[in-house]
C-alpha cells in the first residue's frame, strides 16, 4: 500500500470538485427555495420544507444560507458586492460618471443574465409585506459602499459630489430594475438604465441641470 502523499494536481482537482459540489449544492437549494415562494408564499415556506425539497437537513441548509431571506436576495447582494469590487478595475483618471455608468451598466447586465429568476424574487417580496421594503432596500443598501470604494480610487475625487452621483445613480437603477421585472414584455434594462440615467442627469432643477 502506498504512503506517498497525493500530488498538487490531484489535491486541486479534489478541491475543484468539493466546490462543484458545494455550488450545485446551493443552486439546488435556491431553485427549491424560489419554487416553493412562488406555490406556496414566502411566509408559509418553512426552512424545514425546503430543505425536504433537495433531500437534505436543516442543518445542512444553514452551511449553505443564513435564512429565507439570504436565500432570496442573496442574488442581489452578491451582484452588487462584485460590482464593487469592479470599481477597483476603473482607471484612477476617470470621471465620476463614467465610472458609475460603468458599474451600473455592468449590474445591469448580470441582472438581465437572470430575469426569469429575479422576477420570481420580485414577485414573492412584492406579494409578502413583511418583506417587500426589504427587497427594495436590497437594491439600494449597496450605496454608501460604492461611495466609499469610488472616493478611495479616484483622483481628485470630491466626496460630496460623489455621494450625490451615486445617489442619483442608485435611485435611476432601483426605478430601472422594477420597471423591467413588472414589464412582460423582455426588455432590455441596460437600455432603460441609459434612458433613466439620461433623463436624470439632465432633469431641470430650478434653472439649472446636474
């Protein structure tokens, strides 16, 4: 029998495979989890029923998600933490706008890779009180983070200005999301993001414009 240890390639092989397991694990979850929102309600889904979904224990479930709702935004917030984490890519030089277009239309295009799935997700918080503001909140609790993520990396950056921009940017990509997942119709949000944002930054504010 052989003592000898197992080679490089044979332990990141084992650790690529233990992660595809862990990642169909939780996309499992979170299929059963969606499903069940939509037939049965968000406050009716207990954990324990999901987790009998995908034939695992509660206890498993929690390795995988903290809660219902880390399993229903969790989508979300992790699209806006790796457009966050895209700001490190913009050039120091840039402006402000183009930085924040940048990031926007980047959230905007993984958000469309999954509209099917976010439109459940609207629709579960839009139908559950007790979570609807949270889902809305979602989109925008991300704001004071690209604040601080585009002041640090900007030159000559002015921190008021970029807190109003981002406010600006945030409020025209919150409008933009809901507007598309109530739309039928398969529009295309990085457009509508651009019209909104269009719009916005040009709006009249007695008589001058941002």
């Amino acid at each position: 029998m052989s003592d000898s240890k197992p080679s490089q390639h044979e332990e990141k092989k084992t650790t690529s495979l233990r992660e595809r397991k862990k990642h169909q694990a939780k996309a499992d979850i979170e299929e059963a989890a969606l499903r069940l929102f939509h037939e049965k309600g968000y406050e009716q889904t207990s954990i324990q029923n999901i987790a009998d979904a995908v034939m695992m224990s509660s206890r498993t479930f929690f390795r995988y998600f903290a809660s219902k709702e880390d399993v229903l935004l969790g989508f979300i917030r992790k699209a806006q933490r790796d457009g966050i984490r895209s700001l490190n890519q913009i050039e120091t030089t840039a402006l402000p706008h183009v930085a924040l277009r940048e990031v926007f239309e980047s959230l905007a295009i993984e958000y469309q890779k999954q509209r099917f799935n976010l439109q459940i997700r609207y629709q579960v918080a839009m139908q559950t009180p007790s979570i609807s503001s949270m889902f809305l909140y979602s989109l925008l609790e991300s704001e004071p983070a690209i604040c601080d993520a585009l002041y640090s990396r900007l030159e000559n950056a002015n921190v008021n200005e970029i807190r109003f921009l981002v406010a600006i940017y945030m409020a025209s990509f919150r409008v933009s999301v809901e507007k598309w997942l109530e739309n039928e119709k398969n529009s295309d949000l990085v457009s509508l993001l651009n019209d909104h944002l269009d719009y916005f930054l040009t709006m009249p504010i007695g008589n001058n414009r941002l």
